[in-house]
C-alpha cells in the first residue's frame, strides 16, 4: 500500500477514476458504453505498442510495426478464408508475424544493418505485398464472437467495459499482463532489460545477446500476429488496403509515452482510446457543434500537452539501436 | 607536409567502386525478383519494365514527370536527412510538408498585389516559414521541455492534417466549390518551367548542394553533425544542444514545408489535401537510401520519382498493378543496405545510419 | 591432474593485426598469474578467449582438461571461472542485485526470487568483505564501489579460476590493498587467478609468476622474486622506461585561479561540495588526492562549466567566471582534460583531426567566419598527431580506431595546444599504459614549466605524489588538507583520504 | 486488366473499334464502391457494344492528366473518369481530345464542352429514403450514421439527407426519434480506417441505436460489418447495393442508399456509341437497393411507404431540404 502511494500510476488513476465515477453516476449507460469502446480503440494500439516493447527492451528498434499489422491481418484474413477456420487463420497470422520478426532480426542482429532502415523495409514490403496480392470479394467464414466472461462480465461498470470482449482481446489483456510481470519479475525479464540496456554486460553474465534478441523479437511478431488478428477477426470482419491505417505509428508514440512498460504503454492506449470515444461521443450527443477536424485532433493534442506539462524525460533502453560486436566493450 | 594534407583531403571525394557498384546491382537484383512474382501472375516482365522505364526516363515529358515527382521527394528526404544529422528521427515530414504547401497556396491565391518575383519569395518563404512552424514545435518540445521528437512529430501529423483540412474547407475553400480545396493560385506566381524542367527541381537541388556545403564546410554543420554523433562532447566544446536540436528541427521542418510550396506553386496551383499525402514517408525511405548525404538524395529521388511516374503505364501496357513499385522500393532499400550485395566491395561500410530513439 | 587453465598455441587475428601470436599458457590451483604489457599487446583479447567471448583462429583452451566452446560463456561460467572485464560490465539502470544475479537468477516458480538473492549479495558482501547496497542503483554508485560489485560478480559462483582485468585502475590504495588481500586469501584457498593491472607494485606484491606479452607474443615469463619493477617495465615496452617522473623544482608564480566557499549538488541533488577554498598559482601543479565519489568530480565540473554552483565563487585571475558553461569557462582561459573522455571528451565517429579542435572548431585559424579552414584543421592535425606521439596510420581516420591511451593523448594535446593559464586535468592516465603516462606526464610537467597553473585530480595517490608540488585531500566533500608534496607520506595522505584524522 | 475480347487492343484508335478506358481515383477498381461500379458499368457497356475496355488506376492525384492522356493517345473512343477530384483535369483533357467522349462520374460538369458528360447523383435523395426506412424500421428510436470525411461533397449529401429522412419519417409517426451521424474526423485514413468505423457502430450499438448507416470507403464497411454482429440490428450500406460486395454485412443489410452508378455508366457509353450522349451532366438515378434476404424482416407496409416515398423523392415532388 504504502509503495502504491508512492507510485505515479496511482496518482494517474485517481486522476480518471474520480471523474469517471462521477460521470458515472450521471448516466451510466453512456460513460460505461465510452469506456467499453475506449477498451476496443485502445486494444489493438497496445497491442501494436507491445510489439515495440518486445522488440525495443532487448536494444532492436522496430519501426515496422505497421508493417507487421499490415501483413499479418491480411494473412489472418486470407487464411482463415482458405481454411474456412479463424483459429487456422489466427495461427497463420501469428506464424507470419514471427517470420516478419525473423526478417527484422536477421537485418538486425546477423547483418547489424541500421534498425530504422530494417523496420521501413519492413512496412514498404508489407505495404506492397498486401496491395499486389490483395483479392477482392471474400468472406469470413465467421468471427470471434463476444463472449461475456460468466460471473465477471456482471460486475458493474467493470464487467461492460472489460469482460463484454472476444477471446483476442481477453488474449490481448493477458498478453499484456504477462508481459509485465515476466519483463520486470522473471529472469527472462531482468536478461532481456539487460541485453536492451548493456549488452556486453548480459553477454558477459552467459546470456547469449543474440539468441535472446532473436527470440525475444519473433515473440514480438506474434504478438503483432495477435494485434493483426483482433483487428481483422474479431473487431472488423473485413480487410482492405491501408488496413491499419497508421496504428502502428501511433503505437511507437505511446510505447514511448509508456515508457517502454507494459502497463504505462497500456494507459496511454487506454488514454488516446478514451479520447477518441470521448469525441465520438460529443457528436453522438450533438452536444457541441465543434467542426469533426477539431474533435478528431483532439486525442493528439492532449498526448503533446500531457507530455509538455509533464516534461517526461524519457529514457529508452540505451542498447536500443546499436548492433552488438561479441567480444567487443 | 602539404602533399599528406591534399592527399587526406582527395581522399574524402575519391569514392570506391563498391559505392557506385551496389546501388546498381541492387536496383537490378530488386527488378529481377519482382520478375518472379509478374510471371508467377501471368504478367510479362520485360514488357513492364520496358514500359515503366521508357515512360520515366524515355521522352523529354517522361523525364519532366519523373523530375517534376522527384522534386518534394528530394526536399522531403533532405528535410529527414537534417533530422538524422542532428540526431532526430523527423517522422513529421507530412505535416510539415502539408502546412507549408497549405501557407503557400494562401499566399499564392490571397495576395494578388504583388510583383511577380516578390510574390513567388513571398509565397515560398510562406511554405517554409509555416512548415518551420511545425517543425519548430516538435524542436522546441524536445529541446526545453524533454519530449520525445518521435511522439510529437507523429502527433502533429494527425493534428496539421485535421488543421489544414478545416482550413481548406472553411476559411480558405474557393468560394461556390463544393470540394475541400482553396482557389487556385494566380498566374504570375507560378514556378516556370525551364523548357520541360521543371524550376522546382532547380530549387530542390540547390538545396541538396547547399546542405552538402553547409554539413561539410561550415560551422553551423559542424555544430550539427557533432550534436548528432555526440551531444555531451557537443555541449562540451561549446555548442548548444537545446538551440541545436531546435534549428535543426525547426529548418527541417522549413525544407519539409518548402517541399510543399514547390509542389504547390509549381504543380498543383492550389491546395487540396489528398495531392500531396505519401511524400513524407517516401522522404524517410529516400533519405535512408541516399545513406543520410544530402548528395545521395537526388538519384534516389529520381528513381523513386522516374518508377512512380512510370507506374501508370506499365499497368496500361503490361497489366502490371502500380503496387509492383512498392515491392521494388522495399527491395531496393533491402539489397542497398543488407551485407548481402556489399560484401563482395572491400569499403563498404555497415554503419549505422541513425540513432534510434536514443539521443 | 592436468592444470586449471591451459592455453595452448592460441592466435587470434584481427583486421591488420595479431592480437594474440601463438599464445601458450598455464594457470595452476593456488596460484597468481600476472599479466603485463602495454595497450594492445593482447591481454583483454587472450582472457576473454578463455571466457569463451572471443574466437581464437586457432589453438585449444582447455579449463579443467576439458576445452571450451567458442560462445559458451554460460558454460564456461558454470566451470567455475569468473572474470572482472577491463570495462564495466553492468547495467546502470539495474540495482547491485540485479546485476550479480543476472545469467543465474535464484527462482520461485517462475518469477526471481528478489529475497533470495537479495540475501544472497548480503551473505557474499560479508565473506569477501567487500561492502555494497544490495539495492541501490549501479549508476548512483562511485566507480569504486562499482568495481566492488564487479568483483563480487566474479565471485559469486564458487570459482576455481578468477581472472581480473585491470580491477585497480579505479581503486583507492586502500581499497587496492583490500584486493589484494582478498586475491591472497582465494589463492590460499585454491583458486588460480590471473591478473591484468598496469601498475607494477601490485604485480610485485602479490604474484607468484609473471607473463609478459608484447605485439600480441608472449614475450616472457619470471617471477617477482627474480626482476623488480624496472625490469618489469622493460619486458613489456623492450626499452628501459622512466618510471620516476624528473622534475625540477617549481617557479611558484601568482595566484591565477582561485575557488571560494565552493558548494555544489551532484546528479542526485545532494550536497556533494560542501564548500571548498582553493587556490591555484601558476607554475605549480596542485594535486587533489582523495577517493572517488568525495566531491572531485563535481569540483572540476563546477569549476569548468559543466555544473552549475550551488554558491561560492571562481575567480580566474581575480575575475568572477560566471558564464556556467564549458566553452565559456575555456574561452575565460581554463582547459580541462575530462574525466569522461569517450563521453565529454571525443566524437568518436569524427576524425583525429576534428577532435583535436573540438573546442576550437568556429574559431581562426580553423574557421573563416562561418566556413571551416579544412587546410588548417589538416595543417594542425598532422602536425599535432607528430608532436604528441599519436599512434594512428592516419590523423583523418576516426577517433574510436584508437586505443584508450592514444584517444586520451588527443585530448590532452588539444587542450595543451593553447597554453591557457590553467590547465585541469581529471584522471588523465586512467587505464593508459606505461609509455603514454610517461609521456602525459611529460606534457603536463611541461605545460607547468612553461607558466600554467597546474591542477592533476586523480585516484592514483603515486601519481598525486611524483607529479605535484602541493597536495590537497579531498574528503567527504571537503579539501581536509592542503600539503607540500616533499616529504608528504604516503600512508598519512591515505588515512585522511579515507577520511581518518591523524 | 481483363479485356473483353470483342476486340482486340490493338485496334483501339481505328475506324471500327469502339474501345473504353477507365481512370480510377485513387482508389482501386476492386474498392467495392464506385471505382469498382464504375469499372463494372464500363465492362457492361464494352459488352453491349462490343468493345474494349480497360482501367489505369491513380496512385496519385497529380497523375489524372498524365493517366487520361493514356487512353487519349491511344484513340479511346470513352474515357470514364471517376471520382469529383478528376472534374478539371476531365475537362481539361477534353479539350485535348475533341474526339473522344468524357464521362465524369460523380462530376459535375459546369463547362460548355461538348465532349463531357458529368455523370452525377443526388445523394441527399438517396440519403433520405434510407434514413425514412430507417425511421420506419427502429425499435429503439435511436439511428445512427458512421460517415467518412464530412468536407466530401457526396458524404456530407448522403448524411444530411438521410437525418433528413429519419427527422421526415418521425414526423409522420409522431414520435421523437434520435438520430446521431458520426463523420470520420480527418486525415488521410478518413476513408481508409475500418477499425475506427467498427468501434465507432459499437459506440452506437452500445447506446441502443439499433440502425447503422455506413457511408464513407473502408470505414463505413467496417462499421455494417460490425454492426451485422449484433442481432437485433439492421444496416444501410452505400453508394452501390453492397450485398455483394460487402457480404460480412448481410445479417443485417437491409438496403444500400444506391446511386446507379453501374447503370448510369453503361446508359452512358451506350449512349456515346449511338452517339446519342449529350454534353452537360447526366443525373443518374438514386434509390434504395434490394432487400435481399431481409426482405421479410421489413413489413410489408414499410415497403410500401418506401415505395410511395421513393416515387416522390425521385419526381422531385417531395424536397429533401438538403442544401446541394
Ligand atoms: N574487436 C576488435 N577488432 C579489431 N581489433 C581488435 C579488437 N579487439 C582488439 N583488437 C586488436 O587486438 C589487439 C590487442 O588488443 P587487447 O584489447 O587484447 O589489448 P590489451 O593488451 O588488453 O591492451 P590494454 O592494455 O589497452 O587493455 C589490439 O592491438 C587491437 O589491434
Ligand atoms: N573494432 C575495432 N576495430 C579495430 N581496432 C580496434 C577495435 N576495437 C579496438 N581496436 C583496437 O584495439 C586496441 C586496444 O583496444 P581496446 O579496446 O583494448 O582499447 P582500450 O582498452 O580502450 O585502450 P587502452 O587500454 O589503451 O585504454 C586499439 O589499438 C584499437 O585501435
Ligand atoms: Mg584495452
Ligand atoms: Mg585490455
């Protein structure tokens, strides 16, 4: 108890909390409606941010998230409607995922090439692939349905906004969790942060830097193939050209905004998603009759203005970016 | 002595084969794979590439469209290339490049009382300046208050866009139009052509020289180049970080902005939100290609510019959808940078190009 | 019973060069192997070949009979041998704990087991004796004390073989004796060790052989009782070496710099100078002994702009220096040698030639107005690399293609080149070889003889007393006294370092 | 692209051949919408008249002149040009080749050359039966629009004819019901971001609105499509009858505010080969697509109304109030 008050986070909390519950208490059919879309705007997004922190914790700048979500909701799509089975579809998808991260680790780590290069390779050939292949006039043969968590789902307000969701998402949130715990209380967690931070170090300690960033990059691609499929087989139902229109940029901002945790990345998803619904909300309520551009900036502004007051100093992982010489250091 | 110092100083321009050779051979390596996939398609490669290449470099007009595309390409890579110098990652080339082309039209449709050579400063200073303003933003948030250059930039994309449409659509929309667009811009401010040359390009390359001198030769780029490569050692010997890395954001943001105005006083003629999306993010590509050298730019950009003017009629002519230039982009980008190809040249280095996130 | 460790014919090459040429060597049970020669003669490369760090192009290791496999350094580290690298190898974000239990994490299920190991660095701490904050932060701690962790790194699995590579060159005396005991007592027990250090009288106090390499051979071996430190010193360079700096006595000039009532925060915002008076005359090299992390550090920086003061003032010359940052400070007429050269002191991407005028980059003769004077940089380049004995096939290649000693001789020269009227230079020799600290020191003792007010802060008290001719101890913060070097003890000097009255 | 084979390519230019190009936006011709029903008008109208036909699609806007001068070169008889955006550089390249016919779809054609047709639509109209069928088919008196970038001519018409409608509708049963049009809120992905348009329709289904008109590229399939996983709901898709084109919708598409894109393509290139086709604008026609398999879930009185009310929408008799 005594840290939680210490901790930042608990402060952030109680700053959306007591307003929450007091919309709440003003009509808690919308502010719990706001809430449950916020979840499903800010899923996929943090998602999208996991696979950053995967990636960027053990010291491989990804800038091909969008890529990654690009290729792998078009394969979960294509698949599932040549196997006619969205769980097929869905392992296709994370399998890609893996082999778009096996390609970025192969740029990265064996060939030492630029990150920032190897992740723009990875978004132009995702880009190109998607569009070149893409054939119009499928179907799914079915989606992953909502599915209520029994007991859970009847908690008030908590049970609409978190446990309403399909299986990708509860599967997100457990990603999501996970990843925390394992990044900050296992030994995977404390060899990745330091093949992130000082890799000699780790190396010298008999981690294998390389082995690690490896492996911790393709998890990283299936948690994009995850991202990929929520998007594809679970939230929309449809794939198109431009799928992920930019949310794998805009994941790369709230990772940072996160600061590279797990949960920081989650609240700034959870933040721009709330934002977003917030804003479909004043038009749905007609409320204000502000132009719809400045609504829509709306999200953005407050990341900038939140992060200006705060002036958060962030820190990336210091390795981040820098091929690893062995022996070297 | 003099003789080891010109020696030294010959060095730096002489350039070893492999840095000629594997751009080259990349480019072909990428076309042959993307062969592959059109016969795997039914498609004939010979025909496309035939088709692709005789309309971007084959005529007089294909070489102007090729320039004409080329042009906001050099200045939106340029504008990255200044970023990464100064050890920022400017992912808000879009939004930059998008006010200032928005400031420009505004210039060069509102202000109609000028003289002609004015009146183009004018409405080109209006480019830059505005997409200075944006890059200022990014730079001063980074520089005094600590924010992350790749946060803001990303988001002051999504905020200049929902601005510069608003703006296209109220304010500044031509009057009984329905679309969002402003009018168009007068005659006289008009970037000429020079014969099918387009003037714009003359400026991009001006530029792209300019740069080059002002990074080598002076010390303002001396000052940039050090914060980039070491910003402690940098603030050591004298030179500010926080003014630095606010120049640097805020020209970047000006060349970016500047690519917009060119774009718009010399081919467009007005402004209207969906002509000028991609150019931002072609700019990382291209800068990177160019391996962050204000020079290298520019064949890059012409080979992105000749394959996307090409693009069109190598689908009429050979059936080969316009995404195929993507695929080759990616390719491109892939055997120019991976060990694969530049193994075999003694010199190439592998270095890193960019800093990550980190300075 | 074959021996701990036996390196056989090992060779490793290097682009241009032979690290390692044909290398073999043994290291028994019990016993202490030093290994001496200058930088670059091959010692880090040959060792972290043992740890399994490097590939030997050929030749065979062999720990315990078995040979060891290129790569594994887990393997290698679970046949109990431990190494302290020549640079830190922890992670400054990470808590002490964090970083001796990375690699062979103690667990509860799945999660790390923090008490576990927690109790773990306590218990380890005390049977070494060797005293650290199982959770404070590597990057708040002083270098020393992050040596300290290093070592109980090395230490934490019961090791048969230690290898230490220069764990000296950021210790106290005291804390130098400390290990040393600590090396006594582990051989005592059985473990055979091999020691890197560039500081001969360490070698001769606890070595029971010696092996000496030069130009990446093994040039030979002996033992402390049959040489002494002379002849130590000619094994490894192949000539006779000076070690006693020669100096005439100082021309005392005028008070050139003077500090008062000097107080300054540290990176954590406490109160790390907690006033200092000091004077600075010129024609003198002042010497400020203490142990690290006692405040020198911040003195320095707040003295060259690279900090700001919390109160009291500089006066150079009897003029205020306000303008806090490092140009300004240097413009005044200060120049520093940092502590940090790889960070503050080098771009090391940029070319010999650029640094050697980093901090006069916007100024005549290397610029013209707004344009650099390439001829110029190239003219002073060439001709700076010749005076200071820069090793470099070229003065256009890049400042990280040089070795430690060499880097650090460009940033002395550059900051010698102007002949300001003060001179600070911080740990100016850390982890230079014998040649190139005979020749710093020559440059330093120069710049005194030519005028300069001399200021040396350094950890290594030998250094201190052969170069300076006042002393001042730095303690907790605090100058605790200022002494005339002749006839200044050595022991005296210590225990106030360590903060010991009388 | 697929040929008809009528013809060959190769004759295009000459006397006896009758060949057709299509420059999409920047869209592609499978976009399920009007690139795609405009491209499938021009394969109707080769068909009808025996003639070839072939698309170049735009990557980027500046391209227009450059594309339309790849089928003028060539002698094209019909050069379709799609999308409002292309409206100058249709006309300017009529100029260019006097002979060849123009259409412009979603164009409207306000210059006095003879060789352009702006093939147009009124949207608001189509709009407006949707939102009155809308308003005839609610439980919940909650209906709800996810709509692209409000600044397109052709979006904001559909919107604010079909609250129009709805307002229309509930007049005449004499009840109050809400009705709540979400506009894309800008940027480039406007058209593009069908993740925005899913959650955007769960927003409104969450509320209880229980009818989801989605008109606005990608995004507005997104949200039919969303919103044909919750039972109990119907949607309205756009521009062309996308039960075929949007089949993830079908549980709930009751109709698609349709503008006859494909028919009014085929009209016209039919019309240029008789020569029969008249310079100015061609005003297609507008309505309410097929139930489809829906059609027992509207009431036979519903349709009916609707059917009156489409009469009336079409005669012009009945205004929607919509500001053009
Ligand atoms: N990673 C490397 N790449 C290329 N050459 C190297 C590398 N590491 C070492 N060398 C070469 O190997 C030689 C031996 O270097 P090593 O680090 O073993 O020297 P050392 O004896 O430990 O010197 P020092 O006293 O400076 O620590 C050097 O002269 C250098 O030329
Ligand atoms: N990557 C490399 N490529 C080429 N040479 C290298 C490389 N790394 C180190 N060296 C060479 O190795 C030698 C010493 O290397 P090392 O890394 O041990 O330097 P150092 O320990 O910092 O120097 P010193 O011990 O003098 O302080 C130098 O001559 C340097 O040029
Ligand atoms: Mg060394
Ligand atoms: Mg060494």
């Amino acid at each position: 108890m005594n840290s939680l008050v210490k901790r930042r986070g608990f402060y952030y909390a109680l700053a959306v909390a007591i307003p929450t519950f007091y919309l709440y208490l003003q009509s808690s059919n919308v502010t719990t409606s706001v809430f449950s879309i916020a979840v499903t705007f800010a899923m996929p997004l943090a998602l999208a941010a996991m696979v950053g922190i995967m990636c960027e914790r053990t010291g491989i700048v990804n800038i091909g998230i969008e890529g990654t979500l690009l290729l792998t909701s078009f394969v979960a799509f294509y698949a599932a409607i040549a196997t006619k089975s969205i769980l097929i579809g869905f392992c296709i998808a994370m399998a890609t995922g893996v082999a778009m991260s096996l390609l970025l680790a192969l740029m990265s780590v064996t060939w030492k090439m630029d990150q920032i290069i190897a992740g723009t390779i990875l978004n132009i050939l995702a880009t190109g692939l998607t569009s070149f292949f893409y054939i119009q006039g499928n179907m799914l043969p079915n989606m992953f349905k909502q599915k209520p968590i029994p007991g859970l789902s009847n908690i008030p307000f908590f049970g609409d906004v978190l446990f309403k969701h399909g299986v990708l998402m509860y599967l997100g949130f457990v990603v999501i969790l996970t990843l925390y715990f394992a990044l900050f209380h296992t030994s995977w967690g404390l060899r990745s942060r330091a093949v992130g931070e000082h890799p000699s170090a780790a190396d010298t300690a008999g981690v294998s830097v390389s082995k690690l960033r490896y492996i911790n990059v393709a998890v990283a691609g299936a948690i994009g193939g995850l991202c990929g499929s929520y998007l594809v087989l679970e939230l929309v139902g449809s794939w198109n050209r431009g799928f992920t229109a930019g949310k794998g940029f805009t994941a790369l901002a709230l990772m940072i905004f996160g600061r590279w945790n797990p949960l920081g990345a989650l609240a700034a998803a959870m933040f721009f998603g709330l934002s977003q619904a917030g804003a479909n909300q004043l038009m749905i309520d007609g409320t204000v009759n502000i132009p719809p551009q400045f609504v829509g900036i709306l999200p953005y502004v407050m990341v900038i203005i939140v992060l200006a007051i705060s002036a958060g100093k962030v820190r990336p992982p210091a390795a981040e970016g820098q091929p690893y010489e062995k022996g070297q250091g | 002595m003099s003789a080891l110092i010109n020696e030294v100083k010959g060095k730096k321009q002489k350039y070893d084969v492999g840095s000629w050779l594997v751009p080259i051979i990349s480019v072909l390596a990428a076309m042959l794979v993307a062969s592959l996939l059109m016969l795997l398609q039914g498609l004939d490669p010979v025909l496309a590439y035939n088709s692709l290449f005789t309309a971007a470099f084959g005529s007089s007009e294909g070489i102007a469209a090729t320039l004409g595309k080329a042009t906001p390409l050099v200045l939106s890579g340029l504008a990255v290339t200044l970023g990464l110098r100064a050890g920022l990652f400017n992912i808000g080339v879009q939004g930059q490049l998008l006010s200032g082309a928005l400031a420009s039209a505004w210039a060069g449709y509102a202000l109609t009382n000028l003289p002609p050579f004015i009146h183009v400063s004018v409405a080109l200073g209006f480019g830059f300046f505005f997409g200075a303003l944006v890059g200022a933003i990014a730079g001063y948030l980074k520089a005094f208050r600590g924010v992350h250059e790749v946060i803001t930039t990303i988001m002051l994309n999504s905020i200049v866009m929902g601005i510069v449409d608003y703006l296209a659509s109220h304010p500044f929309k031509e009057p009984d139009q329905a679309l969002t667009r402003t009018p168009q811009i007068i005659e006289s401010v008009r970037l000429p052509m020079f014969g099918l040359l387009p003037s714009g390009f003359f400026v991009a390359v001006f530029l792209a020289c300019a740069m080059w001198w002002i990074l080598g030769y002076t010390t303002t780029g001396f000052r940039f180049n050090s914060v980039g490569r070491n910003r402690f050692a940098a603030w050591y010997a004298g030179i500010s970080y926080k003014r630095t890395i606010f120049f640097a954001m805020l020209f970047s943001g000006g060349i970016a902005g500047l690519g917009g105005a060119v774009e718009t006083l010399g081919i467009t003629y007005r402004f209207e939100p969906a002509f000028n999306l991609g150019l931002g993010f072609d700019g990382i590509t291209i800068a990177l290609l160019g391996r962050v050298h204000p020079i290298g730019i520019i064949p890059g950009a012409i080979l992105i510019g000749g394959m996307r003017a090409g693009a069109a009629n190598m689908q009429f002519d050979a059936g080969v959808a316009p995404e195929l230039v993507d695929l080759l982009l990616a390719m491109i980008l892939l055997f120019v940078t991976a060990p694969l190809i530049s193994r075999f040249f003694k010199n190439s280095s592998n270095r890193s190009l960019t800093g990550g996130w980190g300075n | 019973m074959s021996a701990l460790l036996e390196v056989t014919g090992v060779t490793k090459r290097y682009p241009g060069v032979v690290a390692n040429d044909n290398i073999s060597l043994t290291v028994n049970a019990g016993e202490v192997v030093a290994l001496l020669g200058e930088n670059g003669a091959g010692k880090s490369t040959l060792l972290k070949a043992v740890f399994g760090l490097v590939k030997p192009d050929s030749g065979e290791i062999k720990i315990g009979g078995t040979p060891i496999v290129f790569g594994d350094t887990a393997g290698v580290i679970a046949r109990g041998v431990g190494m302290v690298h020549q640079h830190f190898q922890l992670v400054p974000v990470m808590t002490v704990t964090e970083n001796i239990i990375l690699g062979g994490e103690p667990k509860r299920g799945l999660f790390i087991n923090k008490k576990a190991a927690r109790d773990e660095i306590l218990a380890l701490s005390k049977r070494y004796g060797l005293e650290v904050d199982p959770d404070a932060v590597i990057e708040d701690l002083p270098v020393g004390m992050q040596q300290r962790v290093e070592i109980l790194k090395a230490l934490r699995k019961d090791v048969k073989l230690l290898i230490l590579d220069e764990p000296t060159a950021v210790l106290t005396p005291q804390e130098i004796d400390e290990l040393l005991e600590v090396i006594r007592n582990l051989a005592k027990s059985g473990v055979g060790i091999v020691l890197i250090t560039h500081k001969l009288h360490e070698v001769m106090a606890v070595a029971d052989r010696v092996v000496v390499l030069r130009g990446g051979k093994l040039v030979g071996a002996t033992s402390p009782k049959e040489t002494d430190e002379a002849g130590l010193a000619q094994m490894m360079v192949g000539r006779s070496v000076v070690l006693q700096v020669n100096r005439t006595e100082a021309k005392r000039g005028a008070v050139v710099l003077e500090v008062k009532g000097l107080q300054v925060l540290d990176d954590r915002k406490l109160l790390m100078v907690k006033g200092v008076d000091l004077s600075l005359h010129s024609g003198e090299i002042l010497g400020v002994a203490g142990v690290e992390g006692n405040g020198q550090r911040e003195l320095v920086e707040a003295i060259c702009g690279m900090r700001n003061r919390e109160s009291g003032e500089v006066l150079l010359k009897g003029v205020p220096t306000k303008n806090l940052n490092p140009h300004a400070v240097h413009e005044a007429g200060i120049s520093h040698v940092p502590e940090d050269r790889e960070k503050h002191g080098l771009i090391s991407t940029y070319s010999i030639a650029d640094n050697l005028i980093l901090n006069q980059f916007d100024q005549a003769p290397f610029a013209k107005g707004w344009i650099r004077d390439l001829s110029a940089i190239a003219k002073n380049a060439v001709e700076t690399v010749a005076k200071f004995d820069i090793r470099t096939p070229s003065a256009f290649n890049t400042a990280s293609s040089l070795s430690g000693g060499n880097k650090q001789k460009v940033v002395v020269a550059r900051e010698l080149s102007e002949d300001l009227p003060v001179l600070i230079a911080a740990q100016p020799t850390r982890g230079v070889d014998v040649g190139s600290i005979e020749f710093i020191h020559n440059q330093l003792i120069a710049a005194r003889d030519k005028g300069a007010a001399v200021m040396l802060v350094s950890a290594e008290l030998d250094e201190i007393l052969s170069l300076s001719d006042r002393i001042a101890v730095m303690s907790g913060g605090k100058i605790v006294a200022v002494l005339d070097s002749k006839g200044a003890d050595r022991n005296y000097i210590g225990r106030l370092m360590a903060g010991l009255k009388e | 692209s697929t040929a008809e084979k009528a013809i060959s390519e190769a004759d295009c230019g000459t006397e006896n051949a009758f060949c057709i190009g299509v420059v999409t936006d920047l869209g592609k011709v499978d976009d399920k919408s009007f690139n795609q029903a405009a491209w499938e008008g021009a394969q109707a109208g080769a068909e009808a008249t025996s003639g070839f036909a072939k698309y170049v699609e735009t990557t980027d806007s500046k391209d227009y002149a450059k594309n339309i001068a790849l089928f003028g070169d060539k002698g094209y008889n019909v050069i379709v040009t799609v999308g409002f955006l292309m409206a100058e550089a249709t006309v300017a390249a009529a100029a260019q080749y006097p002979d060849t016919k123009f259409i412009g779809v979603d164009q409207f054609n306000g210059a006095t050359t003879t060789n352009v047709t702006g093939l147009i639509f009124d949207e608001d109209r189509a709009g407006f039966l949707a939102g009155y069928l809308a308003g005839n088919l609610t439980k919940s008196d909650k209906i709800g629009g996810v709509l692209g970038m409000k600044e397109v001519p052709p979006v904001r018409k559909f919107g604010e004819g079909y609250e129009a409608g709805i307002a229309y509708a509930a007049k005449e049963l004499g009840k109050t019901i809400k009705s709540s049009v979400i506009y894309h809120a800008a940027g480039d992905t406007a058209f593009s971001d069908p993740a925005w348009g899913a959650s955007t329709a769960s927003q409104l289904l969450g509320q209880g609105f229980d009818i989801i008109f989605g008109a606005g590229g990608t995004t507005g399939n997104g949200a039919i499509t969303k919103t044909a996983q919750t039972a109990g709901t119907f949607c309205i898709g756009v521009d062309i009858d996308q039960w075929n084109t949007v089949p993830e919708a079908q549980p709930c598409l009751v109709t698609s505010a349709e503008k006859k894109l494909v028919k009014g393509v085929t009209d016209l290139i039919i019309a240029a080969n008789d020569g029969t086709i008249a310079a100015g604008n061609f005003v297609g026609e507008v309505g309410l697509a097929d139930y489809h398999d829906l059609s027992s879930s509207v009431p036979q009185e519903v349709q009916d109304k609707v059917t009156a009310i489409t009469a009336q929408i079409v005669s012009g008799e009945l205004a929607t109030g919509v500001k053009p």
